[in-house]
C-alpha cells in the first residue's frame, strides 16, 4: 500500500512538472517578482496608465 502511495505521489509530481514548464511558472514568478519591486517604488503611481497596466499584468500572474 505504501508503495502504491508513493507510485502515484511520483506520477503526480511528474504531472505537475509539465504543468509548470508548459506555463513558463519560473517565468512568471520571476517576471512577477519584478512587477513587485516596480510597484513598491514610491513614483510607480506618477504615470496612471502604466501604473494601471502593470497593476492588471501582476492581477493575470497572480492567478
């Protein structure tokens, strides 16, 4: 029983692995890492409209 546990943990990982490639995550976490540092300096809201645009953009990575 053990073993047929951990047999279908490895096929989950190796599932979810796909999953992650097939969505560029690291890219998106990265890219998402970089909207945050933008968004944490004080100027960000001096252009509304690319504050907004960068505001929608870190919205569509975070789901």
């Amino acid at each position: 029983m053990q073993a047929e546990t951990a047999a279908k943990i490895d096929i989950i990982k190796t599932a979810i692995d796909l999953l992650r490639k097939h969505v560029k995550y690291d890219d998106a976490k990265a890219r998402l890492t970089s909207l945050e540092a933008v968004i944490s300096d004080g100027d960000f809201w001096n252009d509304q409209a690319s504050a907004q645009e960068t505001m929608r953009e870190k919205n569509r990575l975070e789901r």
